[in-house]
C-alpha cells in the first residue's frame, strides 16, 4: 500500500534526531536515511542508477503509440538509454508516456494506473492531445488539460512527434532526473 | 527442421549491419520538404492572416511584435505566433500563404518542460536553422503563384 | 464528377421495384454504383427482407442525419453483397424518415447480423430506438453522460471558420 | 458450472485500449464482450463545425497508419458532389502513396500480432525495421513520417520529387529480398503455425452475415477488395490479384497481407512505370455543394466508407465514418466463444484491430 517515502508523516523536526546523542541512537531512522542519501556521492549514484531504469507502462491511450512503438523498433533502440521495451504491469515501471488523446472514458484508468506506479515515477505527454487538445480540442469527449490530474515533466509537441523527438524529451527528462533531489518526489 | 532454419536466419542477422541512428549523436537524414516546425520570412509576411484563417486548430494568433525594424509590406507588424502543443504540422498555413512568407524546416525538436514555453513568437519562427533549403520558394515558386492550393483553390477567386 | 448511372443500375432498381412492388416509396439511382430506396417504417423489415432475397447480404454502414429544417431524423442503411458477384460494385441505401421528438423504427439486426453495432452507435449518437435490437446498450461514449445525444444538431461546440 | 469474469484492457500488455469482458471456465472463454470506447473523440461532430479543408487533418487521425486510406476516402465524396475530376497524374501519385502506405500498415500489423501478441520480439524487429525504410519514402513523398494530409479536393498536395522513382524501387527491390526471411522465421515456423493453425476460425458463411471486410474477409475464402469490384485512382489500369485463402484461421488472415504485400510492390512497380505527365491537381472550389455521396476505399483494414451530406456551405452538414477495425469486430466476440484463454492475444492479433479507428 505504501507508495514511497514521502507519503508518511515527516518527523517533525529532522535536524533534532540527527544530534549525536552519546551511545544512543535516538530519532527516526528514514530522517537519518534520508539525510545520508541526500550527500552528494551517494544522491549521485542513486539519480545514476535511476537514469537507466526508465521503464515505461505500456498504456497506449491514442495513436500517437504508433511512433512510441516505432522508437521502440530497431532503428531508433531507446535500451540504449535503458528504456526497456513497454512492460505490462505498472509495478515495475518508472514511468507515464501519455500517448495521445485522453478521453473522459480513458481517465479515469489513467489515474488507476498512475496511483499504482511506485515512487518515483515520471510522466511524458506526447503528441498535441496529450498536451492540450489538439486537433480535437473543442470535442465533447475528451479531456484537453491532463496535468490537472497528472504532473507531467515533459511535453511533446507533434501529432504525431517524430520517434527522435520522444528519444530527445526522454533525454531532457534524464537531465532533469540527474539534477533533482531524491526524495523530492 | 524448419525450426533450425528460422534459427539459422536469426543467427545470419547477427552479422549484418547495424541498423540503428545513435540518435542524439548520429542524425537520421530528413528529405527537402520535411514538415517540421515553421520558418517565417519576416520580410514576406504581410499579416493577412490567412494562415490563421486555415488553420485547423487555432494553432496561430495574429500578434503585434515590438521590433525596431520596419517592414515596408507590414506596417502595423502583424505576424503569426504559433502555439505548437496545438499544431498537427500538416502545413496548410504554408501552402496556403499568398506570399510564400512560411516555410518548411527540418526542425522538429520541440519538447520543453513547460506547456507556456512552447510558444513560438514571430521572432522565434524567423530563426533560420542549419542546413536549411528554403524549399516552399524552391519548389513551390516565389509569392505562391506556383502552387494549387492557392491559384487553384476556392481562396483566389 | 457526377457519372449518370448506367443500364446495370437502372436494370437493378426495375428489380427491386418488381420485387417489393408497393413497399417502398421510391427507388432511384443518382450516380453511377449508387441505388437509393425509400421506405416507410411500417413496411421496412418487409423491405430488408426482400433485399435480402435479392442478394444484398451485409450491412456496410448504417448512418442518421439529423434534418432540423423538416423535424425529421433520417436513418440511412447502406447495403452491398458479398455473394454476388454482379452487386459487388454497388451501394444501395435504404432510407427511412423518422419523427424527430421520439424516432423509432424496428430493428434490423435480425435481418443482417452486421447492423448490429452500428445500430447500437446511431442508437447513442441520435437517441434511435431501434425496437427489437437484441442488445441496444451504449457503445462508445462514458457512462455518465448526460447531454442530448452527440450527433444532433442540438448539443452545440465552438464554431470555428 | 461456476464461471469467472476477467477483464481484459483497457491497460493491458498488448496493444490497444479496448476492455474484453471474459467470462471463463476454467480455461475455455464462455462469453466475451468488447468494450470499446476508449478513444472516443466525436470527429464527427467536430468535422460539422470546420470546413471541408480544415476537416482533412482530423478525419485521417483515427488511424494514422493508414492515413492515405482515411484521406482519399473522405475526399471522393466531395469530389463526386463538387464535379471535380482528378487528373491522370494526381490519381497515380494517389495509387503510389496508398501502395506504400498499405504495405507500411500491413508490416506493423504483422509486427504487432507476430511481435506482441505471440512473444516472437525478432517479428517485431523485422516489422518495425522494414517499415521505417517504407516511412522514408512517405517523408520524402509528402514530408510526414505518417500523418501526411496529402489529399485534398480536386488532387495531391505534391509532385513525385526528384530522385523517388530510383529510391521506390531500390527499396522494394530490398523488401522483397527481405520477405523470404519473414517467410522463413514465422510462415513455416511450426513454433508460430502450430499457435495460428486452427485458431479462431471464421467460416465464409459466418464472414459474410458478420460482415466483416479486408484481410479477414479475404482469409475466409471470400475474393472481394473494392479495389477489383469498384476501382477508384489507378487500380483499373494496373494488374493485380486478390489473395485468398480458404480457411478462416488466424494463420490464413496473416497470410493474407504477407501475401498482400507481395501484390502491393507489384503495384507500384507498374504504377512508377506507367506514370503519366500533366497537372497533379485541377482547380477545386472550396465550397460542399447541397446532395449526398459516399466513398468507398480499400484501406489496409478493409473497406473504408466516408458518407458527406453538404448544404451548399463550406462545412459538410453531416460526415459519418464507416471503418474496417468496427466492422471486424463483430466477429471479435463470434471467434473468441469456446477457445482457450491462452488464444485470445493470437485471434485479438489477427484481426489486426485498431481501436482509435473504430472508436472515432
């Protein structure tokens, strides 16, 4: 049930429990945890480590799949930036490529999905649907604004993009794995 | 025995050459007349409008730009400003303008962190990239008079 | 281009009329491949029947049109054969008008099994009652929808040039 | 006999985006019911409230992969009721464009079915790689990877560009060097057979009151393409066969288009040779004058029907899509009654659905 981390309550005050108190450890043991992967060797190693294991959900909400399924064919090869090929269950994945339309129907299993994906997890919105409508903007069924429910780190212009530029918005979102903190998710 | 020949293809294609672009480091060629972003020839464009006016997704609003460079055929400086998370690139601005003021290129890396900072003002649009051939004045003729979409279209008459 | 219609069509529609004789109110033939029948709804399964005799075996489309000016919906069936090798080429419609406020016609499915979806979609675009459908149920839009149904002319989204 | 209820899709490891509702025993499917839906975009509606240029992107995006298909079938019935003829040019261009186009579509869906329905990743490899070089000549053509908007009333949007005909057929000369090596990893692969052969089996009679269309029609035995019975473009001056096969299984539907691209590079062989000179487009009013008309293309997928109404304005008064993907599946729940759950990703695959075209 725990998603990560973050969910639990924060001690109150973290610094107080890091105070060498002589022969006792006295204070939570995650604020301790955290303090310690949060030096910089030990944060780089882990965002390093977290940089090859992007694994995406397969969740094909729209067309804009036929090029996520191009990138991942032969000639463009995301494994090289340790991007598996889609796997089935969300357990495993790190992260949320939004691919295409979002429709009210498909929503709310969009959400489903999300809320089962373990920290820390990333999203991608590709193509114009998933950023904001597109070609269909002014439909009855569908949803033009998808980060209202999910936070997207990076967007993807094109309808469809082209599989280069999928590979260089998962190069931008590696960038930003490589700068942030790690609980900060 | 058909088993070991389907291995056997496998195995021969170990030996061929390798398919894959290195993308960020190796470039897959893209042809003249590629429909990436658009090129805006500041000089040309005489705001009409016309881009907007086709455009299938309100993709492009007509904005006043603050340049100090005048531009004899556009006094007011009223030029198209495109917000690409809507456009579907099928280029129809391009084949629609009477001035052959917009361009194709081959640029199509346009993935931002933020939604705001994919739009595109005229001055942005009028960066010309690398490599880049000017193929709506090539092929298409100068000022549009070449291309069906317009000479032929409903538009002219 | 508007190809007139040629001997063939002309030839198929002098057999429909001799087939259903007073069934159907019109059948004419516009354009080349093309054959349109009317129908009245009382007389519409007599008719799908004998078009069924006729050989058209399946169901390409089944389409509504929302005609606000006449307060009319018209239900449109297109059919065409597989089995024969001389209707292959053609698109016959079969047509019914239908009262706005409240249309309803009998189902069709149990004569061409294919119209079955696309009874269910003009029942949910149009809010057709198609009374015998053996599964008349939503098909495409979310659950809760609450609007009128999509494709009439009265639920409105932006206008655009 | 106590049944269970699976819930296949919408998230699920295959492709697509459609919920079966499986009710099983054991292992044996008693009942399936598609949920489709999910994709749903009411293009019809919108197509209403633009006009009939603007309506071009939008109505080829319900399948991208086939977007040529999508595009020239919405644009003949405006043609018919504008009275506008294409010239010989612009109709071969046509021809050209939808060959490649078929033969792109029908690689990714044998990619999909050999490469996630069935487990064969190397299927997916060849599919995918194949179709890339078919995609290059799509860019090089229109200037799009897949979503091209090539038609529009009255022609083609461009001319063949220099230097096409020699990479056309440097590049089918390279396909068809390629496909004995498909034929030999999967056709005669027992491993592959022996999971298609037999497997959901479509018999012509049921074929034709489901009224099903394209591939899946062709592997019951039944010889129908509206590219024989009713020609549009080019296809009544070029020389092709319609493949089919009697049996009805997954296998013979997968056959169909490795057949079906054998006869597409036939087609553009003779269309590249055979091209005329003169104008790719005639002049073409933007207005949809008042009557009706509908289209009829032979998509990768199966017949394609675009039904336009017109009011004399420059926006269709109704525009309705009739696409393969909705007509096969009726059969979906037809061939999934009485197979082992372990079949339904083979007999989904084979159908080679795609969902946004049947949702619209």
């Amino acid at each position: 049930m725990d998603a990560g981390p973050t969910t639990e309550p924060k001690a109150t005050s973290s610094t107080e429990g890091l105070r060498p108190v002589p022969g006792v450890w006295v204070g939570n043991l995650r604020d301790i945890v955290e303090r310690l992967v949060g030096l910089p060797p030990i944060k780089s190693l882990i965002n390093w480590s977290r940089l090859y294991s992007l694994w995406p959900v397969h969740l094909t909400t729209a067309c804009c799949s036929a090029e996520f399924g191009a990138m991942m064919g032969p000639r463009y090869d995301p494994e090289r930036f340790g991007m598996q090929a889609a796997v089935g269950s969300m357990r495993q994945s790190d992260l949320l490529v939004i691919e295409g339309t979002v429709t009210k129907k498909m929503l709310k299993r969009i959400k489903v999905v999300w809320e089962q994906m373990p920290n820390p997890k990333y999203a991608i919105a590709m193509g114009d649907c998933a950023c904001s409508g597109g070609l269909f903007h002014d439909s009855y069924s569908i949803i033009n604004e998808v980060e209202k429910t999910i936070p997207i780190d990076v967007y993807v212009p094109g309808c469809p993009p082209r599989p280069e530029a999928v590979l260089n918005a998962v190069i931008k979102l590696r960038e930003k794995i490589r700068r942030e903190e790690v609980y900060s998710k | 025995m058909s088993v070991a020949e389907a291995f056997w293809e496998g195995v021969k294609h170990i030996f061929k050459k390798t398919f894959t672009v290195k993308h960020p480091y190796q470039q897959h060629e893209l042809p003249d007349g590629y429909r990436g972003r658009h090129l805006l020839y500041l000089d040309r464009c005489t705001g009409c409008g016309i881009c907007a006016w086709i455009c299938p997704e309100k993709t492009i609003t007509m904005v006043h730009v603050t340049l100090e460079k005048t531009y004899p055929q556009n006094p007011e400086k009223r030029f198209p400003q495109y917000w690409y998370v809507r456009c579907c690139f099928c280029h129809f601005c391009t084949d629609y303008c009477p001035t052959a003021a917009l361009d194709y290129t081959k640029d199509y890396d346009l993935a931002e962190y933020e939604k705001d900072l994919i739009i595109w003002s005229p001055e942005r649009l009028s960066k010309v990239p690398e490599a880049h051939v000017g193929y709506r004045t090539k092929f298409h003729g100068w000022a549009g008079v070449d291309h069906h979409l317009f000479r032929e279209g409903g538009l002219g008459e | 281009m508007t190809i007139s219609p040629s001997v063939q069509e002309e030839h198929i529609a002098t057999a429909i009329r001799n087939e259903l004789g007073n069934a159907v109110d019109e059948v004419t033939s516009q354009r080349k491949d093309r054959i349109s029948v009317v129908a009245r709804k009382d007389t519409l399964r007599e008719v799908a029947q004998g078009l069924q005799r006729l050989g058209f075996d399946h169901a390409v489309s089944v389409s509504g049109v929302d005609l606000l000016e006449e307060k009319k919906i018209e239900v449109l069936y297109f059919l065409s054969s597989y089995s024969r090798d001389d209707l292959k080429h053609l698109v016959l419609s079969l047509r019914v008008k239908l009262d706005r406020e409240s249309p309803s016609l009998p189902s069709l499915t149990p004569v061409w099994e294919s119209a079955n979806l696309f009874e269910r979609e003009t029942y949910e675009m149009f809010g057709v009652n198609f009374e015998g459908h053996p599964n008349l149920r939503k098909l495409l839009l979310q659950d809760n929808w609450d609007g009128p149904p999509p494709l009439r002319k009265d639920l409105k989204i932006p206008e655009m040039g | 006999m106590s049944t269970l209820d699976l819930n296949v899709g919408p998230q699920h490891p295959g492709s697509g985006h459609m919920r079966i509702m499986v009710k099983t025993d054991g292992d044996l499917i008693v009942e399936a019911t598609p949920d489709i839906g999910y994709v749903h975009r009411g293009i019809e509606k919108i197509a209403e409230s633009r006009n009939i240029i603007k309506n071009i992107p939008m109505l080829c995006r319900p399948n991208i992969a086939d977007d040529s298909h999508l595009n020239w079938s919405y644009i003949k019935p405006i043609e018919d009721l504008q009275g506008v003829e294409v010239p010989e040019r612009g109709r071969y261009i046509g021809t050209i464009l939808c060959e490649i186009n078929r033969i792109a579509s029908h690689l990714y869906g044998m990619a999909i079915m050999g490469g996630i329905f069935s487990g064969h990743t190397t299927m997916y490899m060849f599919g995918f790689g194949d179709r890339e070089l078919l995609l290059d000549l799509h860019e090089m053509l229109t200037g799009a990877r897949m979503t091209f908007s090539f038609f529009v009333p009255g022609g083609v949007r461009r001319d063949l560009p220099k230097g096409f005909k020699e990479k056309l057929l440097e590049t089918l000369e390279y396909i068809e060097r390629h496909l004995p090596a498909i034929d030999r990893i999967f056709v005669s692969n027992p491993v592959f057979v022996q999971r298609t052969r037999g497997v959901g089996v479509l018999r012509k009679e049921d074929a034709i009151k489901l009224g099903v269309v394209g591939p899946v029609l062709r592997g019951s035995g039944i010889r129908c393409d509206v590219r024989k019975d009713a020609p549009y473009g080019a296809y009544d001056k070029v020389d092709f066969e319609i493949p089919t096969f009697k049996e009805g299984d997954s296998l013979s539907r997968w056959l169909v288009r490795f057949e079906e691209i054998k006869q597409s590079i036939s087609i553009l062989r003779q269309a590249i040779r055979d091209i005329p000179g003169g104008p790719i487009a005639r002049k073409a009013p933007i207005v949809i004058p008042t009557g009706e008309a509908i289209g009829r293309i032979e998509s990768s997928r199966g017949e394609i029907n675009h039904y336009v109404v017109g009011d004399g304005g420059d926006k269709p008064y109704r525009v309705k899509m009739t696409t393969g993907s909705l007509k096969n599946l009726a059969a979906l729940p037809f061939l999934l009654k009485g197979v082992r759950i372990g079949d339904l990703p083979i007999i989904y695959g084979s159908l080679d659905y795609w969902p946004v075209e049947a949702d619209r």
